[in-house]
C-alpha cells in the first residue's frame, strides 16, 4: 500500500467550477468541498486537509478572511487562493496566489509541492490533529 493521498479541500461557491475543479483534482489528489467560507473553515477543522483551495469571491467570508482564520487555527496549514483579481487586500495569509483563469498544471503542481510541504512539518494531516 503506498503513501496516503494529498488531502484537499476545495472552497469555491459557484457549483459548477467547484464540480470541475474537484473532478480535475480528484486524479491526483483526496478532494473534499465546501460551497463558502463559512462551511470551509468547518470543513478544515472536520477534515484537517493538507492544502486548502479557496476562491477570493465567497459570499459571506471572502477567501482571503479564510486563509486568515485557518492560519490562526494551524499556523503551518497550507492555502491557495484563486483570484480574477489583479491585486489580493490580505494575500499574506495565502501560502501561492493563483489568477483566473486557472491554469490546472500550475494548480495540481502547487498543491502536490504545499501538500508535501505540510506533511514534512506536520502541518496537517491525521497524526498531527489526534
């Protein structure tokens, strides 16, 4: 048996992207989803992911104010934030900035070098939540 799949979770809160962003991640990676940013940050402290992808425009909690909080929980948790905007207001918290439209290699690239990442410090994962 070989070594556990990346553990990921997807914060994107329009259905469709979310859906083909986490079937494109799902060939590499374990995807779980949350349609906002409330429901993702209940997601992180339910799944503790490696990695956290979140979208900068999420209706009640912008992508930005999520990575903050998941920082704050687990300052060694790994987060991408994907943005259509040209400049982030709170980008420090995100780990890559990734710009609209995707580039799905860079994504799956980013998350496989971030997820090593968490797993090598103990960042995140099973045995570092237990």
């Amino acid at each position: 048996m070989g070594a556990a799949r990346i553990k990921v979770l997807l914060v994107e809160d329009d259905g469709d992207s979310r859906e083909l962003l986490a079937e494109l991640l799902e060939a590499e990676f374990d995807v779980r989803t949350a349609p906002d940013g409330i429901a993702g940050l209940q997601a992180f402290e339910a799944e503790h992911p490696d990695v956290v992808v979140t979208d900068e425009s999420l209706p009640g909690m912008l992508g930005t104010e999520l990575a903050q909080r998941v920082k704050e929980r687990e300052p060694r948790a790994r987060v991408i934030l994907v943005s259509g905007y040209t400049q982030v207001q709170g980008a420090e918290h995100c780990d890559v900035v990734l710009r609209k439209p995707i580039d799905v290699d860079r994504l799956c690239a980013a998350v496989g070098t971030l997820g090593e990442e968490a797993r090598q410090w103990g960042g995140s994962g099973d045995d570092a939540r237990h």
